[in-house]
C-alpha cells in the first residue's frame, strides 16, 4: 500500500473506464411531504467496482483474500444523488470501511463498499387524484467529476431488479408497487462527454383509509345532514328561519376541514386535485342549499299578504306535488271544502231575482199600511230580506242591502206603472229590468167610488222616466250577501292563502330534496369512485 495512490483511478488502460456496480437496497420510508415536494428515505447502498493498481497474493498472506479497509485509504468513486436537498456529502450518506478481495486470476482486487444513507431527494409528486394517488419517485445517481470515459456505472443485477424491497419496513401512509433501474446517458451542453446515469424509478401508493375516515366521511355526513335539515318539511304557519344560520355554520365547520387538506397540499395553481373538487362541490351544495331555503322562506312569507297564488301556478305546484309524492294538508283540503260550500251557497242566492225580493217587499209594506191611505200590491213571491217601510207615504228598502233607495205612493203613476229613481252605479249592475204585476185591493172614501187599475211595473221606454234598480257596487252585494259578515269572507280568504303558500312552499322543499340528494350522492359518490378505480388500476399494474 506504500505504492498506492488513491488518488488516481484504478486502471491500466486509460482508454477504457472504470465499471461500477450499483444497487441500493431500501430499508424504509421515513416522510413523503406533500407541499415541499420531496421524499426523506433510508437506504444502504454498495458499489463494487475493480482496482488494477491495487493486488497481494493470498499465499504470501497466510492464503488471507478478504481484507476491510477505511474508505479514505484507498480510491472510490465521487457517487453523488443529482436530485439531493442536502449539499453536504456528510449529512448523506456515512462511508465506513471497503471489503477487498484478491483476484488471482485477473490480478486484481474487487471492492465493495457498503454504507447508510439518509437521502432527502426531491420527488415531484403529481396529486391529481389526491387521496388516491400514485406517486412516481425517481433517484438519479451518477459521477459528479468523471464522464462515461472515467467512470461507467450499471446497476447490479439486471435492471429490472430496482431497488431491494426484502427487508424494508412498511410505512403507515404509503404502499411500495415496486422499482426498476435504467441506464441513461446524457450529453450536458457544458461539457464535451457524456455521463452515465443511473435511474431508479419508485412507486408508490398512498392508503386513503385515514382521509376516508377523518376528512371525506365527516364531510359528506355533515353535506347530507344539512340538507336534509334545510328542505325538512315545515309545520304549517312556521317560517324556519334558523336553516339560514345551519347553513352559515355547516360552511364555517366545512372551512375547518378544508384548512386540514391544505396542510398536505402544494400550493399550485396546475391543476385542482380530486379532493379539491370533492369540497368544492359540498361548498355548492351548501351555498345552494341555502339559497333556495331563503327561497322557500320567501314563498311561506308570501302568505301572509293574504293574496291567493295563480290558478295557473297552483296548477303546476300541484303537478310537482303529485310527482314528489307530497300530499295536500288536510287543514288545507278542509279550507277548500269551506270555500266550496261557501261559493255553492253564493251562487243558490244569486238565482234568487232581485225583482222577486222587490215584489216580495212592497206586497208585505203595502199590506201592513189601513185600507183607506194606501193601495195593496198583492204579488205572488218569497219573501224578502226587505224589513219595513218608513210610512205610509213611502216604502224604504232596508239600505243595508242597497238594491232600492226608496219607493213612495207618488212613485205610481197613472197607468198603474211604478217609477223607480235610476241607480246610479251602471257599471256594477248585474240585475235585468223586471216587469211586476199585481192586483190591487181598493178601499175608496165614504161615499165616493174610486176603480184603480192594476198596477203594473213594466220595463221603462226611457231612462229618464223609470230607473233601473242596480246594486251600487259589486263588494257590497257580496256582504250582503255574506249574511252581513264581510270580516270572516276576508279572513278565510287569507288564511287560506297562508295555507296555500305553506303547501307551495313545502312542494319546493320537497323537489329541493330530491335534487339535492342527487346531485348529493352524484358528486360524493362519483368522484370518489372515480378516485377509487384510478387507485384500484394503479395498484394491479406491475412496474
């Protein structure tokens, strides 16, 4: 060893390189970061090459073939990882010691070094279908000095071997597919050689159980519970307004989550990984979610305005309810049942003439007043809602109904005809002109004989001699008709309006739920089977 100069390579014939022999066995995977992009790893590496300077013979030794020696005493190649993040060779890789063993045939001596490393490489780590991704890591080994004319590396074995897998420990978030190796020459523009490299591809699989678990379940179980609770349906006449505040707590509680996966997420603007849409979407969901509950407030407050909806848009609503299997309310099948009888009971008393009710109340007026003051208009009808006269010289109808004004002895006229004072709203008139007929029972003075002919309301020639009796506007008549108690029509027309924009406002909710849920089930299920099936291909390849 007094001859040998470690700092020259170990070769006869300069025109030909020094072989190495390359292969790191794996002895675990310490960290994967995510965000900084690198892989921290613990391997054990040996390189065997021949040295021609450096030879003894095993029988001048008492037949010793195999020597250990320090690394720094003899020569060993300047093997360096290209895509370390450590520039100190020490903080890498520890060197110990070389076996040496004795060629007699070649007269020669092979060395084999072995030693741990600690490498901390960079891996760019493609996370599109994060949590179920499949990450390709590649280790670049090679001479930092010598081209492929000094030092000409190849991987021990066959290439197809890779990295050793036998005694490496299993790490909790990540599965190992397997390696291989591959040879690369490379012409760099610096310089005028080229330089062997040597590539050793890892695959590795993330195991999503702990992101099922902890993020994406919790997640979806939270979507589906605020859902349900935003389109839940109501009682009736109880606006919800809390679904506005689930709402704004379901996104705050969503925001949490989301900063957990930032954590493990680089900060790139490439591309959205798989469990970024995934949030994306629930964060939609959410926001819409509570967009049409404050849709559906709008509609029960609707109601309280007391204005029924459209009958084209009830219509609809009800189409909706019948394809949301949501049935009609019995309070509002009872509201309808009222309104029903109500209108029948409208439309028996509007067959009821008005000249019938004006026959019938000056008969009974005219009857009441002596034989002597008055002539009887005896007329053959139902009686009327018509009460008294005023006296006798004048028959006033009750003015709650507001049909007649007022009708007086002098309103007959010669030819027996009986002149009605002309109404003075035409534009509600919903009555026809009537012809009355009557006889007459004549109680004449002592001693004189007076004939009176029958009195005969017959339809006028002109409007300015006889009238036309009209109602004075149509909201009167229908109190009137409403059996003097207009507060209850008005009132049961708002409360049905309440209850017919509470079952609309329910129908909404119901076809808010069943979108939901679909798109729901759609998004979380579907991307993550899609995440699921690349996960399931990627760990049935064999690299």
């Amino acid at each position: 060893m007094s001859r040998y100069n470690r700092k020259l390579i170990p070769k006869k014939n300069h025109a030909e390189p020094v072989g190495v022999l390359f292969s790191i066995e794996l002895y675990q995977i310490i960290e994967v970061n995510e965000p900084q992009q690198y892989v921290l790893m613990n391997a054990w590496i040996v390189e065997r090459w021949t040295d021609e300077l450096l030879y003894w013979n095993p029988a001048h030794f008492d037949n010793i073939s195999d020597i250990l020696l320090p690394y720094d005493s003899i020569w060993i190649p300047d093997t360096t990882l290209y895509n370390s993040l450590v520039m100190n060779d020490g903080e890498s890789r520890r060197l110990l010691n070389a076996k040496l063993t004795s060629d007699l045939v070649q007269g020669t001596t092979l060395i084999e070094m072995l030693y741990p490393t600690l490498y901390k490489f960079s891996c760019m780590l493609n996370l599109k279908f994060f949590p179920y991704d499949t990450q390709e890591c590649i280790l670049t080994f090679g001479s930092w000095t010598h081209d492929n004319r000094g030092i000409d590396y190849r991987p021990f074995g066959s290439e197809s071997t890779g990295i050793g897998l036998h005694h490496c420990l299993e790490n909790e978030e990540w599965h190992i597919l397997g390696s291989y190796a591959e040879r690369r020459v490379m012409k760099y523009s610096c310089c005028a050689n080229n330089y062997t490299l040597l590539e050793y591809h890892l695959f590795i699989q993330r195991k999503p159980l702990f992101f099922l678990v902890n993020l994406i379940m919790p997640t979806s179980i939270i979507t589906l519970i605020a859902i349900v609770g935003f389109f839940s349906s109501p009682t009736i006449n109880d606006i919800r307004d809390e679904k506005i505040s689930l709402g704004i707590t379901t996104l705050l509680s969503m925001s949490l989550l989301i900063f957990m996966v930032s954590d493990k997420m680089p900060s790139t603007s490439s591309f959205i990984p798989l469990i970024g849409w995934f949030y994306l979407c629930m964060i939609m969901l959410i926001s819409g979610a509570t967009l049409c509950s404050s849709i559906v407030i709008f509609i029960q407050k609707r109601g309280l305005l007391g204005k029924r909806p459209k009958r084209k848009s009830m219509f609809w609503f009800r189409w909706l309810g019948r394809l949301s299997r949501m049935e009609m309310p019995l309070l509002m099948k009872e509201a309808y049942l009222r309104k029903a009888k109500r209108d029948a009971h409208f439309r028996r008393t509007r067959k009821i003439s008005l000249w019938q009710q004006i026959r019938g109340g000056i008969n009974n007026r005219l009857a009441s007043l002596p034989n002597g003051s008055a002539q009887t208009v005896v007329v053959a009808s139902e009686p009327s809602c018509l009460e008294h006269f005023g006296n006798p010289q004048k028959c006033v109808i009750d003015s709650e109904t507001d049909v007649l004004g007022s009708v007086s002895a002098e309103d007959i006229g010669d030819d027996g005809c009986i002149q009605l004072s002309e109404s003075d709203d035409d534009q509600h008139s919903r009555t026809s002109e009537f012809v009355y007929q009557s006889t007459p029972i004549i109680s004449p003075p002592v001693g004189e004989t007076l004939t009176v002919p029958r009195p005969i309301m017959r339809r006028p020639s002109s409007r300015r001699n006889v009238g036309m009796v009209r109602t004075s506007n149509r909201a009167r008549d229908q109190r009137a008709r409403y059996s003097g108690a207009p507060t209850s029509f008005f009132t049961s027309q708002r409360n049905l309006a309440e209850l017919e924009y509470d079952w609309i406002a329910a129908v909404v909710e119901r076809c808010c739920l069943i979108i939901f849920c679909i798109l729901f089930f759609f998004m979380s299920f579907g991307i993550n089977v899609i995440g699921m099936y690349y996960w399931w291909q990627s760990s049935s390849k064999n690299p």
